[in-house]
C-alpha cells in the first residue's frame, strides 16, 4: 500500500470514528467502505454500498448436531496430537489449528476464527479454512477484512456471522449497567455473581441468536458455539492458555503466542467456570484435554485422549 493510500484509509477511518460515535465504538476498526444490513437469519455484507453476499448468522445452525464433538485449538500440546484418531466425529478448528487438519489429510466439520491477529498476520488460515469448506464462523470485524482483501471468498455460501452478545454491528453498545439489567432477566444467560461488572466480556450464552461472552480466548465463543449447534459433549484439544510455557503447536515469528496468563485472571477464569456451571445444568458433558493447561481442574476437567475416545464408546454401545 502506496503512502498516499495509507493516508486516505487513516482519514477515511478517522472520519467514520466521528460519524459512528461512542456507542458504536465496537465497530472502530472495520474499514470504512464495510457495511452490514442486518436481517432475522441473515446479513447483507455491502462494500462501498454495493452487496457483495449474503451471509446467515450462526444461531441458524442452532440445535442441528448432536453426540461428540471435538474443539481443536493451536496450543503447542497440539503437536503431539494424531487428529486421525478422532477423524469419524464432529470437529470445531480454532484460528490456525485448520493447520493440523491439513497435516493430517483432514477437514473440519465448523471452523471459527474471532481474533483479528490471525486475519491480518496468518491470512492463509482465514483462506484455508473457508476453501476446507468446513462451517466458517466469522466476526464482523473478520467479515470487514475478507471484504477488503478477497471478496471473492465471501462467495462459498458456508461463512456464518457470530457475534458478541454485547457487541453487535448495528446496534447499538449499550452501558454495563444496562447489559446487566438485560442478561440477568434472560433464562438464556449465566452470569458470575462476582464478575457482575464485566458481565458485558463475561458470561455464559445458550442462544446463538442472543450472541456469546467473548472471554478473551477463542475457545470461550468455541464451547458456547458447541452447546449452541446442540453437541452433547465436548472435548477439548490444545487449549493451553499459556501453561506449557510455549508458543502455538507451530512455530511462527509473525504470530507470537497470546499472554493468555495475563487475561487468566478474570476474564478466561470467569467464562469457563460459567461454562463449567452451564455443563453440570444442561447435561453436557464438558471436558479438557491438555493436562498442562493453565486452566485447573477443577474448573473443567481433565482427560487423556484415550479416556475420551473410551467415554465415546461406551456411549454409543448404550445407546444401541
């Protein structure tokens, strides 16, 4: 990008900063020629005013799986992982873990990517993972940059918009007191009676339609979009926050590893015990995989991958 086109977008986005306002503020960062219309099931991405393709929103999914599924992140645990051994179930691949499943000859059944590291450090991930054809849950922002960068890739018609609960395009941020006074009142939402003042970050969501509880880690929206398309447990692979003192299962300069330590306390912390609290009320059978996770075990619990699979498979004999 030419210096003169750097001082055109800084403008251009300056001034969309302006119009937008505070209450808007979530949407900062999306390019100026980015828009949205929302519809009930859908959205209309435009660029420059000109539809570019309709895009479903995640909770049009809702309810439509059922049994195991399997959550892949990219923690450095991964690596030693044969995902071979978990090739017949459901699998929901986290930014750059898409990877792994290339590696291994394989495709994921959802893919999600939230973090905007990965769509403006690690561009092939976002590539691959809509090419893999898999389900591609996207942010807002992520659609903004997609927009920008390959519109084409907007085409495939398996991309779907998932969202914050307190941070929608379109509508409206509105205060933490009043986030409070509309999650306490909905059956749909957990919230931590101690973490009351980040109930906008953390929280517990049932209902795609309603968005989820960011968390600070891709994998808080991953459990929440598991419990959302009806999986009734879910293992969890590579999810490491940080515990194992290393980076991602890849090695990669251009994408250092997340501080996960410094948003364990309260952010990842409080989602996944809500998360903890939604799996002992619904039933859903809820569990970690990577014995050296900063996450304890006591908050979700911790099995080996040859436990999981024996669990599976004593399910599925009782069910027959």
């Amino acid at each position: 990008m030419s210096l003169v086109a750097k001082i055109l977008k800084k403008w251009h986005s300056g001034i969309r900063r302006l119009r937008l306002g505070d209450s808007f503020k979530h949407q900062y960062n999306c390019h100026p020629d980015f828009d949205l219309v929302r519809g009930d099931t859908h959205c209309i991405v435009q660029w420059k005013k000109h539809p570019l393709a309709t895009i479903p929103f995640a909770h049009t999914l809702s309810k439509t799986a059922h049994g195991p599924c399997w959550i892949v992140a990219s923690g450095p645990s991964l690596a030693e992982v044969d995902l071979t051994e978990i090739a017949q179930y459901p699998t929901i691949s986290l930014n750059c873990a898409i990877k792994k499943f290339l590696d291994a000859g394989l495709t994921p059944t959802h893919s999600i990517i939230v973090d905007h590291r990965v769509f403006e450090r690690q561009w092939q991930c976002v590539v691959d993972s809509i090419q893999s054809c898999a389900h591609c849950f996207f942010s807002f922002e992520g659609l903004s940059i997609i927009a920008e960068r390959a519109p084409e890739l907007l085409q495939g018609g398996n991309i779907y918009l998932i969202e914050s609960a307190s941070r929608k395009y379109g509508v409206s941020r509105v205060d933490i007191k009043q986030s409070l006074q509309q999650f306490q009142q909905d059956p749909d939402i957990l919230l931590a009676h101690d973490l009351l003042p980040y109930c906008r970050a953390i929280g517990f969501s049932y209902n795609l339609e309603k968005g989820v509880f960011a968390g600070k880690t891709v994998a808080t929206w991953a459990v929440q979009l598991a419990f959302g398309l009806g999986y009734n447990a879910i293992y969890i692979l590579g999810m490491d926050l940080g515990g194992t003192g290393k980076t991602h299962f890849y090695a990669d300069k251009n994408n250092p590893s997340p501080d996960f330590l410094r948003y364990y306390e309260p952010h990842i912390r409080g989602c996944f015990e809500l998360a903890r609290e939604a799996s002992e009320k619904s039933g859903v059978k809820l569990y970690n995989l990577s014995q050296q996770s900063a996450l304890p075990a006591h908050i979700i619990p911790k099995i080996t991958l040859t436990e999981a699979l024996q669990q599976i498979d004593e399910n599925m004999s009782t069910l027959k």
